[in-house]
C-alpha cells in the first residue's frame, strides 16, 4: 500500500465508540461489531482523523516499542481487514495533510509498551439484533431523520 494513501471510515453504515484503550465498532449493513484495543484502537483513530497510512505507522512506530517490519505489517493487515470487512473505504478526496487533531488522537503508550499486532475481533452473535434496529430506515443525515417514502413502498 502506498504510504500517502488515505482511508475514511465507511459512515453512516458504519459507527464506533472508544473506551480507553479499546474501539467498538458496528456495521449497519451486515449486523456484526467488532473489536479493536492498544495499537489497533490507535490505527482506527487515525482513519478516522484522515491521516496518510505511512504517517499512522510512524505514529505507532513512535507509540510501541517493536521491530519497524512488524509494526509496518501489522498496521498492513489491520487495514486490509478493516477494508474487506467494509468499515473503512479508500479517501480519494483526502490526498493532503490529514486534519490536524489526528497527531494528537491517541495518548503515548506508556515506555517500554511492546507491540502487539492489532487484530480486530468480529462478533456475529447479536447481528438479528442489530439488523432489527430502525436505524436503518434513516436518510444520509442520521437520526431521526427518516426515508421518504420510495414509489416502490406504494405498491
């Protein structure tokens, strides 16, 4: 993957919540959520702040303590997975200078943190739930903000 490639996260389909050094993660369109914690929750951060690729494993680089291959490959397979599971999509309209509140995101791990390759945890079990939920019957703007009605709801 190119270093100044950029990534967005799929919103609205797909929404999160961070919890200290954890990312909860949801996707609308196929009812699963997910985990991510430590580097991963870091990575998920800086996607979401619009920061290039090569500038989020510097950053994790500068956060971890670990072999610069094993970061770098690490953060790779992250964001392969997050794109196959379609929570982030590629930001062509991001090319430059990712906002600047991303370099702040995340806190330094503490000294010494070790890395840890991120993995992202999927859970399948509520995704009937999950699916039931109204939000899906809103328009682009969110909740409560509901669809017109289609000429295909009329027949």
């Amino acid at each position: 993957m190119a270093s100044s490639k950029r990534f967005r996260i799929n919103r609205p389909k797909v929404i999160d919540e961070a919890f200290d050094d954890e990312v909860v993660i949801i996707n609308f369109d196929t009812g699963s959520y997910y985990s991510l914690n430590k580097a991963g929750a870091d990575v998920w951060g800086f996607l979401g702040a619009g920061v290039a690729l090569g500038e989020i494993v510097e950053s994790i680089a500068g956060r971890y303590e670990g072999g610069r291959p094993e970061i770098e490959d690490g953060v790779h397979r992250l964001i392969a997975e997050l794109e196959l599971e379609n929570l982030i999509v590629a930001d062509g309209e991001n090319e430059s200078g990712g906002r600047p509140e991303a370099r702040a995101h995340a806190a330094p791990a503490s000294e010494n943190t070790p890395f840890e390759s991120p993995r992202l945890e999927k859970f399948t079990d509520m995704q009937e739930l999950i699916l039931l939920d109204p939000i899906h019957e809103v328009d682009e703007t969110g909740w409560p903000n509901t669809k017109p009605p289609s000429s295909k709801d009329d027949d």
